[in-house]
C-alpha cells in the first residue's frame, strides 16, 4: 500500500512544483499575437508582437513600431498570487489598438499556463485596487508557434 502511496504522491508533487514560479521567466525572442486584454481596453486589440532581444517590433495592420526595452527598477506583483518581477520598461508611448501607454513596461512568461505569454503593462496605471495585478491597463500576448494560441 506505502508503494502504491508513494505512484499517486510523486506525481501530484511535480504538477504542484511546476506550477510554482515565484516570478516572470525571461521574455523569449519570438512572435506573439495579443490574446487577451485589460477590461479596461475592451477589446483585444489585433495587435502582433516580435521580440528580438531588447526589441520590440508592434504591428497593427499597416503601422509598425519598434520600441526597446531595458532594465527596470521597480518591482510589482505579475505571477498572482504571489510571484514578483521588475517589469523592463520601454523607451517611450506605445499604443496597442484604441489605447496609448503612457508608461509601457514588459514582463515574461509567469509559467502557470501554456501557450507561453509575454506582458505589456502601463506602469502610468498602477492601481492596488485593480484586481490580480495592480495594473488597469495591459495587454497579454501567446506565442503564435503554440497550436493554442
């Protein structure tokens, strides 16, 4: 029976590990497509993104901007319930579909979930209050490489 014990607990044991993160993973150079939206944007805006290092390439139809992004100092809650990370800002606005971050920041993949995410955040919107995270407007984006995405 303590064998037997033992099959069932291993494995319950490596799920309950790997959900455990205590915060972002590094972001992934890739392509990523937004996935889901800050209700306060609304709408997910049909927006893609490539990462390529400390670039960032947004496009949105016709309209293409690349940003850079560097070190950030401040940490926030990204990995609910309690994982932490130090969002790395970018040099400057950026506008994802009817809404413009004054602040855009990004973070990686917090590894709860699968396809693999990268954050944008709005540092400009931080708000205890807001909900998970304590940002009022983000957009999160999967990896077009995953089937799921």
């Amino acid at each position: 029976m303590a064998s037997r014990r033992a099959i069932v607990i291993a494995p319950l044991a490596v799920i309950l590990l790997a959900g455990c993160q205590a915060g972002p993973a590094a972001i992934e150079d890739g392509t990523y497509r937004a996935f889901a939206a800050a209700p306060e944007i609304g709408v997910v805006p049909e927006v893609m993104l490539a990462v390529n290092g400390s670039t960032l390439t947004i496009s949105e139809g016709d309209v293409i901007a690349s940003v850079e992004s560097r070190a950030g100092e401040a940490e926030y809650l990204v990995c609910p319930p309690d994982g932490t990370g130090v969002p790395a800002p970018m040099d400057g606005p950026l506008s994802l579909g009817p809404v413009t971050l004054a602040e855009p920041a990004v973070f990686g993949d917090c590894g709860s979930v699968t396809p693999t995410r990268v954050t944008i955040v709005d540092l400009a919107s931080v708000d205890d209050a807001a909900g998970p995270v304590p940002f009022t407007r983000w957009v999160e984006f999967c990896d077009t490489s995953d089937p799921d995405c």
